[in-house]
C-alpha cells in the first residue's frame, strides 16, 4: 500500500501530527510486514522541528525492525540537527534503517540502469532533466539549433 500525504484520504499521520510525505506498506498475510517512509525535499521544503526523529519512532511503532526512512534532499545533505540529531541519524544509517538520498543521486543511479523500452527510457531522460534543472537549478547551454542552421543552409526556410 502507499500513501501520499498530498491525498487526504491516504495521509499517514504520525503520534505528533506529523504526516510521512510518502509511506509504503508491504503486507503478508494482510499484516504490515515491512515500511518505507520518504520525506520529500526537493520542493525546498524546511525541516520541523524533531520531524525526521518524529518519523522514526513512528515507524517502529508499525514494525519493529523492517523499517526504512528516506530522507530526499536536493542535494546530498544529511537532516538538519532540528529535525534529528546527527548521532541518531547516524545510528539509525549505521543499522540500515535510513538513509539521504538526493536528486544527483536518483540521476546517477538512472545512468547507471540499463533501460531498454523506449518509453521507459524516454520518461527516465524526462525525469533526469527534470531534476537537473528544475530541480537542482543546472542548466545547459545547447547550439543544436544554430549548428543545424550553419550545416544546413534550407533548413532556414
């Protein structure tokens, strides 16, 4: 199951009044077997107060032991000491309960898949872009246009 905190009927609340941005649950015989949470920051968004320590006690209110936090950052920065200190976020990386995962880091991991059908391929360098200039602010500076204009002297007209 997932649910997005933009969806009202999907949000998932935390003890707190928090709400996991996006939460996946995986179930076994119709019990919660495993949960991921992901807070989004690509938006920009800033850190609440004690959110991401907030978001880790909430999960292991769910399961004890299977359970991930994401944290989605711009760039590859760990959450602020307001939202969790760096020795509990170190830990809970240590454990393999949680990690950063930034936009550079979803490109490269993209560059590195081997995509074959064409529309798939075509959605991932959508996405790419995306997160490179929309996103990460990059962008890049193309003489396509001017290159086929000089080597193509009809294409003008």
């Amino acid at each position: 199951k997932v649910a997005v905190e933009k969806a009202t009927k999907a949000t998932k609340p935390t003890d707190k009044n928090g709400r996991h941005d996006i939460f996946i649950e995986g179930l076994l015989d119709n019990k919660i077997a495993w949960v991921i949470s992901i807070e989004n920051k690509l938006q920009g968004a800033v850190d609440r107060e004690d959110q991401m320590n907030d978001y880790a006690i909430d999960l292991k209110n769910y399961v004890s032991e299977s359970y991930f936090l994401i944290y989605l950052p711009i760039f590859n920065n760990n959450p602020p000491e307001i939202s969790i200190s760096e020795e509990e976020w170190t830990k809970l990386m240590t454990k393999k309960k949680a990690m950063v995962l930034s936009a550079s880091m979803i490109i490269q991991w993209l560059d590195n898949t081997i995509i074959i059908a064409p529309a798939v391929k075509q959605f991932c360098n959508d996405f790419k872009k995306f997160l490179s200039e929309d996103i990460m602010g990059n962008t890049q500076n193309s003489n396509e246009l001017i290159e086929c204009l000089i080597n193509n002297d009809k294409a003008l007209f």
